[in-house]
C-alpha cells in the first residue's frame, strides 16, 4: 500500500469512529475535504501509471435537453426509457440486460429531450466496479440525472446511488461554491474570504496546501463548507439536478407522502407526473416567434432555458444584423405588443418578433 492509499485508509478511518453531532462537525468537513483531495490525487496517479485512457461511453448530445437515468440492474430503466420515447433498449428479467448507453428522444411540450438509458451500476461503481466509471462518465454531460429504483428496494438503492455519484464528482441539486483560483509564480498564498461564509483563511491555506498550491490568489464569496473549496480546488465536479423515480409502485395500496416520483411502465401510473417533473427541473420554456405583418408559428416553439433574454433567442434563430427592439405578447410584458430591448427576459408561452438593423 503506497503512501495516498495509506493516508486514505487512516481518514476514512477517523472519519467512520468520529461521532457525528455539532462540536464534531468542523472536524469531520476537515477530514472529507483532505480525503477528497487525496482521492483524486490518488486517481490521477493510476490513470497516469496505467498508460491508457478509460473507455468512455460516446453519446452525441441531442434534442434540447439531455436526462440521463442510472440505477441499480433490473430495476426498469430500459422499460421505462422504451415507455417515454422512441428507443428500442432490450428488456429483460436478468441483471445487465443493457451493455451500452442507449438514447431516445422524448417529445413533451414541443421539446425534444434525450433520455440516455445507462447500464446498471453496482456497489464500487465510482471505483470502477463493474465498468462503473465509463457508465458514470456518459451522465457527466446530462442536463438532469434521473436516478431509477423500484418499490422493493429504493429505501436502499437510492442512498448507495448518491454516494457513488458523490465519490465520481457529482454534487447533486445544489449550487456550485463561488471560487475564483489565480496561480502565481510567486508571494504564497492569498486568501480573501466574504464575511458571511463560516470558513477562516488557516483551514483554505491548509487545503490549498495539500492540493499542492503554493502561490495564488484564492477568493471564496460563496461556499457552504471546506468541502466545496475542496471542490473547487479539484476542479472537476458536476453539478446538476436530479429527481428519484420509484418504478414497479402499482405493487403498493396507497402511495408514501415522499419527494420521489412513483410510477408504474406496467400500468402508465404517474408517467404523466414525471414528464412534468423531468420539464420543470429542466427549466424549459416555449417560446412563439412571429415575422413582422405575420401570426405568429404557435405549432413549432422554440425551447429554451428559464430567464433567457430576447439576445438568446436572436443568437438561438442565427438572425443577423443588429436588435433594434421587439415587441413580445405574454406575461413577461405589462401589456401586448410591447416593445423591449435586448436584455428583456421571456417567460413561458411569450409570443417574441425581433426587429433588426
């Protein structure tokens, strides 16, 4: 056992007998922040030493947004994928039916959203169990992850799902820390911290140091705990949002007041709720476009992000020249037809006519 491995084990051990309440939570944010640099310092060492790069999944991203869905095997993915699109994934009663990611498009509200039907993973994923990291890796470029369970296991799957995904990068439905990181050639470390974040400048220096960073400017305005400057000193972490899908819930009487979604590919129960859930956290709006003396197209909207301006859409048509102005109809206006400049923000369902130079 090399040195990282060695100090690996000696944290995760601390960590395991430390107990978990609020004197200790200081301690145990140090412990994780160092264990996760000395994680990835570790990885690196191996990628390094083996000479070759991992297999990875290849999936053209399509559509205007793209879900990717993991799970444990067995648990209906495939099934579910072949319910909401025009994908034809194997289903099967044994575990790894799916040996390769595959993509369907789901149509909902006009959008077209690409589903990526990933192979089930197993405990040790994020360690490469199972091929684990190459399937974690086609999710890394997803807009939304679709984590997939059934009623008789995801009090269990849904828990080990998250700490794989943790421990391959993922940070799940929260916002990335404000760091901006400046390497210098010289001057050690300088450390600049707003002052409502509960971090002091010996601890950031410590990790910094670990991350062997020793000259550069390090400025946190926006950051939970040690662990996101971790984070941000690793540099590779992907943050998205995720919903949980329990299939196979025709099974139950009545359903659990709970966050997750319960549905059933075998009766259609609750597909209807999770197409809108999968279009919320998306964060997706219709947009109408209209010509000058014309009705506006209301059969084909254009897709795109919530608090897009009137220059995304102009940039999204490839219109040329310049904004004069547009006029827009619809609740992001006090009144229809109103004329607003290029930062003006859209909302769902606006009706948008952009005049140029």
């Amino acid at each position: 056992m090399d040195y990282l491995e060695q100090r690996i084990k000696e944290i995760e051990e601390e960590i395991a007998k430390t107990p978990k309440n609020k004197g200790t939570e200081k301690h145990l944010s140090k412990l994780k922040s160092k264990l996760a640099i000395l994680k990835e310092q570790l990885q690196k060492k191996k990628t390094k030493s083996s000479g070759k790069p991992a297999y990875q999944f290849a999936v053209k991203k399509e559509g205007d947004a793209t879900v990717a869905m993991v799970g444990y095997p067995s648990v209906g993915k495939s099934s579910l994928l072949n319910l909401l699109t025009n994908a034809e994934s194997e289903v099967a009663d044994y575990a790894f039916t799916t040996l390769n990611v595959v993509p369907g498009i789901m149509e909902y509200r006009g959008a077209k959203i690409q589903l990526l039907d990933l192979p089930g993973i197993i405990e040790g994923a994020s360690y490469g169990k199972g091929r684990g990291r190459e399937v974690l890796s086609a999710a890394r470029n997803a807009d939304l992850i679709m984590i997939v369970s059934d009623v008789d296991n995801y009090e269990k799957h849904f828990p080990q799902i998250e700490k794989e995904l943790y421990e391959a990068g993922f940070r799940l439905n929260k916002q990335p820390p404000e760091v901006k990181i400046t390497k210098k050639d010289r001057g050690g470390l300088i450390i600049k911290i707003a002052p409502s974040i509960p971090i002091n400048e010996k601890d950031v220096k410590e990790l910094a140091t670990d991350f062997n960073l020793h000259n550069a400017e390090i400025i946190i305005t926006r950051a939970e705990s040690l662990e996101d400057i971790a984070d941000a000193l690793i540099g590779n972490r992907k943050y998205v949002k995720a919903i949980h899908v329990v299939n196979k819930s025709d099974k139950l009487k009545t359903l659990p007041s709970s966050p997750y979604i319960f549905i059933s590919v075998h009766t259609g129960q609750g597909i209807e709720k999770l197409k809108q859930e999968i279009w919320e956290k998306l964060e997706l709006i219709r947009i109408y476009t209209k010509k000058p003396g014309e009705k506006p197209d209301l059969d084909h909207p254009l897709i795109m992000k919530k608090n897009s301006h009137i220059q995304d859409i102009k940039e999204k048509l490839k219109i040329k020249g310049e904004i004069k102005y547009a006029r827009v109809w619809g609740e992001s206006v006090k009144f229809p037809g109103q004329k607003v400049g290029k930062d003006h923000i859209v909302k769902d369902k606006d009706i948008v006519e952009i005049i140029t130079d």
